[in-house]
C-alpha cells in the first residue's frame, strides 16, 4: 500500500494546551494510508476505527485515516482489514515522517478527561510555549522543554544534531539566547514547566 508522506519535523505525540481546561493534554498525530480500491472504501466508511478523507494527489484520492489514542480496536487486534491492508499500514513511522494526515489527530487530556479528535495549530498549540519581547518559544513536550531550558542557561552551546528530539534546538532564535536575556527567557520556561 502506497504511503502519501509529508516530510514534518516534529514528533509523533505532543504536548498541548487542551482546548476544554488549558492543561496539558497529549496530542497524537492521526496516521493516513491510501485506499488502494474502491471496493474498499465501503468498509473504512462504516468502520468506527477509520475515516475516510479525500485529497488531491495526481487526482482525487481517499485516504483512511487512523487516530491514534482514539481507536476503539487497537491496531494490535485489527483482522479483518480488506485483502492488502494490514494494521501495521497505520503505525508511526520510527521516524519523524508523517502519513498525509494535514495535522489532524488526537487529543486526550488526563485533566479533564477530554478525547477526541482535533486539527493541529502548531505552535499556537503547544502546552511549552513562553512569549519573550514579542516573539514565542517553544517545546514538543516536556523532555524537550527540560533540553530547551538547558540550552538557553548554557553560556557555551555545544553543536547541536540535526536529527532527533533536540534537532529543533538548531532553530531556537538568538533573540532567546544572548546574555542579557537568558536569565528571564530560562525563568519563563521554567515557570511553565511548573504549570504541566
């Protein structure tokens, strides 16, 4: 089954504002695979694990879409998938590769219970976020925001990897790391970090 991948460097679960309480929820990105048949179709139309998108993709194409965290079969017990499919078709990739899923997921928030699915706003979403001088920072969850703190109190930066959880590192505006800023830009963040 053709996979309709979109290069997003972000990973697979995040951490965000919940849209019902404002605390931090986890959002999972939905995985999507093409309809390889129309034949097919029927069957994710009528699942209750699955839904069916249409895209533009050398011409109009369906997708069905998993929600991870949503699901009420975990892909772990999926069988009768139509001939070619498998569930396995639906696991996030071990890298930060996402099927076309257009930033649509999951959320579930442990503090009020909500789960459903929700369309992705990053970083206007994201649960560790500061505003410094105008300007937002940002971390996926908070293992990046600990490495983010790190890096902004550190006065001598070693190189960062490009790949990998702290390869966004690479991108974080000298406006949040020169000396006269450090102090109050690493207070910030930690006091969002308090908040999770």
């Amino acid at each position: 089954m053709t996979r309709p991948y979109e290069w997003n460097p972000m990973p697979h679960e995040l951490s965000v504002i919940c849209p019902d309480c404002s605390q931090c929820a986890t959002f999972h990105f939905a995985e999507a695979r093409l309809i390889g048949r129309n034949a097919d179709k029927p069957y994710f139309e009528a699942s209750k694990d699955f839904e069916v998108v249409k895209v533009f993709q050398n011409g109009w194409r369906s997708l069905a879409l998993y929600y991870h965290g949503l699901g009420l079969t975990g892909l772990g017990v999926m069988d009768d998938l139509p001939e070619g499919y498998a569930a396995s078709n639906w696991k996030h990739s071990k890298y930060w590769i996402r099927s076309g899923s257009g930033g649509r997921g999951a959320i579930a928030c442990g503090a009020c219970g909500a789960r459903r699915k929700h369309r992705l706003d990053w970083p206007a979403d994201a649960f560790f976020q500061i505003a410094f001088r105008g300007r937002v920072l940002w971390a996926f969850d908070r293992e990046t925001m600990l490495s983010l703190i790190d890096y902004v109190e550190a006065s001598d930066r070693k190189p960062v990897r490009r790949r990998g959880r702290q390869g966004f590192l690479m991108k974080v505006p000298t406006h949040f790391l020169v000396a006269k800023s450090r102090d109050r830009v690493a207070k910030k963040l930690r006091d969002r970090l308090r908040m999770a």
